[in-house]
C-alpha cells in the first residue's frame, strides 16, 4: 500500500491512497486499525495532485553519520549509539514544491538525499524485534542543510536550527507500506546529473535497530518521521537547481531550490 496527504478537488488536506496513475482520497488516516477508513470522493490523476507531506509529525529526528563510507570519507570513528538532532515539524515540504533560501543567509544551502521511516503506532522501549508491527512504511527525503551555520558559533552548533528553516525538509511523494530497503540505492540528482549514489546496506544503525534505540531516549507517535542519514556526495546547491531524490523501488521526490 501506498499513501499520501494532497489537496481534495474541494481543496481540503486529505490522506489518500496511490493506485495505479492516481491518488484516490479516504475518509480517516493509514494509522487506525484495519476498516477505520474508506474511500471517499472521486480519484485525483498523479500529474494532476497538489501534493502535501505525506505525514504531520510531532517530531522529525535527523541521523548524523550513519554510513560507513562518509565516516570512513571524513577520516571519522564509527559511532556506538544513534547521533541525530531534531528538525522542526514546520520545515517540512512536499513534493514538487519549492525549496527556499532564507532571505537572511547567505551561506551554502546542502542537499542530502536520504531514506525516512514514518512511525505508525506508538513506541516506547521497542525491541528491534518488535519495531516491524510499529512502522508504517517508508518515504523519500532531502535532508536541506544550512551547513555553515552549524558552526557559525563556536561554542555551540547550530544543528537543529541548519535545518529547521521553511521548506528544508522535503518529503514525499508517498509512503510505502512494503518498502525493503536492503538492497535498495539512493540517487540523488541535480540538474540530471547524479551526485549522490549509495547503497542503504551500508548503513551504521539499520531500519529496525535504528527505531528500537530511538524509542529508549523518547517516545516515537504515530506520524513521526526519522530520517536516515546521508552519505558521500552531499554538496552545495544553486538557486534554480532542479532536485531529484530516488530510491529504487519507492519512486522520486523532485523539488526545485530557490
């Protein structure tokens, strides 16, 4: 199954499933039990979707250095426990819409192309070998970085606010419900041209273990979305870059920056 959030033919937010070339929207949300929605209105044409972030978390947790190859890269250890900071809910952006340079900074504005896995029940002190009934599926992000402001002041950096800024957290198109992302490859492209090339695989804390250890430091809800981390190839963007993230087998979030 895959779902989304986009705007109803009357205008209103709605959850919605993908079938086939088109988004058919529901009455209710993906994260009740089984027979809590059902189809509701008439199917929306993909090409003709307003899209929304498919999700509206509580909260967006961000991994740092969970690939072997970007520590290795950067000359780093490889890390014992999960490190991640906490990017503001009111970032996020869908698909298709634009990603926008704060008019304020004037540093380098990063891509990362990522995997992100979306919550679906409550977990609190989850074992890893529990996480699967507690996830509802996976999506695509770019993880927009403000990267100079993270060390702008040297006494304290500034992870959290590098990516909290309107529209830096991409998201979308859909979620996917039966994602296996061990085999699976992240592409990422700008102007057509692939940058980022990486295997999920290769990943320090992977899907299930990753979950199992965030549920021991806060309580994950329904919706909240953790991303995965990025590996090498993450550079600077120019204003007027076109976007493509894809990962095999979960499809392409394309977004346009400036």
């Amino acid at each position: 199954m895959r779902w989304t959030r986009l705007l109803d033919l009357t205008g209103h937010p709605t959850f919605a499933r993908i079938t086939g070339e088109a988004a058919q929207p529901i009455q209710g949300t993906p994260f009740g039990p089984p027979g809590t929605w059902h189809d509701h209105g008439d199917p929306i044409a993909l090409d003709a979707v307003s899209w929304l972030p498919p999700v509206q978390p509580s909260k967006v947790i961000a991994l740092w250095k969970n690939f072997h190859a970007l520590a290795l890269k950067q000359q780093q250890t490889i890390p014992e426990e999960p490190l991640y900071a906490l990017r503001a809910p009111s970032s996020l952006a869908a698909h298709r819409q634009p990603v926008v340079k704060p008019a304020h900074y004037d540093g380098a504005v990063f891509y990362e192309g990522e995997l992100a896995l979306v919550v679906g029940k409550t977990m609190r002190a989850v074992g890893p070998a529990e996480v699967r009934a507690h996830l509802l599926g996976c999506t695509i992000a770019n993880d927009v970085t403000a990267m100079e402001l993270i060390n702008r002041d040297p006494s304290f950096a500034q992870w959290s606010r590098s990516k909290s800024f309107d529209t830096f957290g991409v998201i979308g198109p859909w979620i996917d419900t039966d994602f296996d992302w061990t085999g699976a490859s992240v592409r990422t492209r700008v102007n057509g041209r692939e940058r980022q090339h990486y295997p999920l695989a290769d990943m320090i804390f992977e899907p299930l273990t990753l979950l199992s250890r965030l549920s021991h430091d806060m309580t994950l809800e329904p919706g909240d979305l953790v991303l995965c981390g990025t590996s090498v190839g993450a550079l600077p963007m120019r204003p007027g870059s076109e976007l493509e993230v894809e990962i095999d087998g979960l499809g392409v979030l394309a977004n346009r920056y400036g």
